[in-house]
C-alpha cells in the first residue's frame, strides 16, 4: 500500500496509487464501522481540529465521528464565534492553532484556494473539507468507494454527472478521480450551469438528459447551489425539474444496473424523483454516507502513517 501525500488538498494532485491505497483501506474501516466495537487505536494520542468556516452538517459531523472511532481527540472549531471575525487573519489564526501542535487539520473553507494557503503555514496534515468552488477530495473518494462497491470495479466506467457543475466542488473532485481511472464522463447541464472551458476536462458534454444519460453505469446527482448563485441561473425550479432532474422516464436510458448517487443534501421534486431517491435497488445514495466515515478514517489514518515515517525536516511547513 503507497501513499505519499502529504496532506489531502486535492484530487489532482493524488496519483491513481494514492487513490487505491485509500479506497483500500476504506474498505477495511467500512467492515469496522460494521461491527458493535467500532473503535480503532490508529490516531490515539493524537488531536484533530475540525475549523468549518462554512456550515456542513453531514462533512462535519462524518469528521468528528471518523476522528473520534479512530481514537483521536477531537475538537471542533465554532468558526462562526472566532478571531477571524474580529479581524484576524487566516494566516495568523493558522500559526496560532500551529503553535498548539495539533497532528490534523480539517479545514471548510469559502474561498478557493485557501485550505492549501493554511496548509503552507502548519506543521500538520491538513485535509480540505471543500474550499470554495475548487475541491471536495473526501467526498470524490467516497463517491469512488461507492462506485467500487457496487459495480466491483472502478476503471473504464461511462458516469454522467448532472445539474449544477458550474458551482459544484463535487463535480471538480469526481471529474479529476474519474479521469485518472480512465472512465468515460459526461456532463449533462443547461449551458448556464457549465463552467467555461469545461471541455477542456476530457469530459463530453449534453444539455439533454435522454441523449447523455444513453447507456451509463453511473448516475450523479448534483444539488444546485442556490446560495453561490448570483442571478438567475435556470428559468425556474418546475422547469429545471421537467428538463434535468432525474426522473424514472429518463434513468431509463441508462443500463438497467445504473446506480443512483447525490452528495446530499437533495432537493426532492427538483434535482430527482423522490421515490428513486428511495429506491432500494438503484439508489446508493445511504451507502454515500456510510462510505464517507469509512473514507475519512482511512484518510487520516494515512497522512498520520507518512508523517511518522518521513524526518521531521520534512514535515516542517515552509
């Protein structure tokens, strides 16, 4: 099993083997979370800070929990209360928490760019919990695991990812994964929901769902961020719903074993059909959450491993 990054910022920056050695070990923790004694002794000793300058219920709390079964001490940061709102900088809230020599950072961000910028500044694996429109690393590999699991491979896969990819990390994250296993991707989007020179991703692109959904594996969901919507960006929700939400009439043009996946959190009657949403025997949208603790356990557990194992001069942040 290698993995040699440093701290997990990114997809893109991840090489396929780092990858495998996550989607690895996950499996073993997801066998773990399983049983009665869902306790692991891999990070005991060691302290984790969770720092949520946006809200997430679902990342957060998948965090803590992950951090906590690993045997970690866990504290999260009530950002919303902090120094940062009475003008300090991220960069000096970053060499303050660096001065109380924690081991994980994990770090939502709004602004792109800015859990790297911390990570420069810190003497720890910082892990980003999503920063702006850039990246969702945790949530791409758990979307993987996912896959993984219910197809029983991962490489040379046709996924479509639909709706909002203009403002979706999620879609940025899973597209870099996907490419790196050689999977076919297709975007399904109104061309106003699409990011300029998208088409440079290695991705194909469709404005209508029957044509893009046209013998696919994978069927991803995307949550339209209305709050990082600046103007009207689609005609209405009844609109968008009747041309790209996902209805049982229009999976029918994907393979008859197409899987149904959403980051959460869903808009029932506007992304998808809430009785798909449900649907046992297509939908892996519960096995999504119950992969992403398992997901971030083996993360951690991985970044704590190549920090024991390189010199410390390494280690030391510029």
């Amino acid at each position: 099993m290698t993995f040699t990054a440093k701290h997990l910022l990114g997809i893109d920056h991840l090489s396929s083997d780092d990858i495998i050695s996550i989607l690895d070990l996950a499996e073993h923790y997801v066998t773990l979370n399983r049983q009665s004694q869902k306790r692991s002794d891999a990070l005991n000793g060691l302290t984790q800070i969770n720092m949520f300058f946006e809200n997430s219920t679902r990342t957060q709390a998948s965090f803590e929990l992950a951090g906590k079964r690993l045997g970690a001490d866990v504290m999260n940061m009530e950002m919303g209360a902090s120094s940062i709102k009475k003008g300090e900088t991220l960069i000096d809230t970053a060499l303050t928490l660096n001065a109380m020599n924690p081991d994980l950072l994990v770090v939502r961000h709004p602004n792109s760019g800015a859990v790297e910028l911390l990570a420069e500044k810190v003497n720890c694996a910082v892990l980003n919990a999503g920063d702006g429109q850039h990246e969702h690393p945790t949530q791409a590999l758990l979307d993987a695991l996912t896959i993984r699991r219910a197809k029983g491979r991962l490489h040379r896969l046709s996924v479509a990812i639909c709706g909002d990819i203009a403002h979706s990390r999620v879609a940025r994250s899973n597209i870099f994964l996907l490419n790196k296993m050689e999977s076919r991707i297709r975007l399904i989007a109104p061309k106003t929901l699409l990011p300029s020179g998208i088409d440079r991703f290695g991705v194909e692109i469709f404005d209508d769902m029957r044509e893009g959904l046209e013998g696919v594996d994978v069927v991803m969901m995307l949550r339209l961020q209305r709050e990082r919507m600046d103007g009207a960006f689609i005609p209405s929700s009844r609109e968008y719903y009747h041309r790209w939400g996902l209805t049982a009439e229009k999976l029918a043009h994907a393979k008859d074993d197409a899987i149904i996946m959403h980051p959460g959190p869903m808009n029932r009657g506007v992304e998808i059909d809430g009785d798909l949403a449900d649907d046992l025997n297509r939908s892996v949208i519960q096995e999504q959450v119950e992969m992403g603790v398992a997901v971030r356990m083996a993360a951690m557990e991985l970044l704590v491993r190549g920090r024991r194992a390189a010199p410390l001069t390494q280690q030391v942040a510029v």
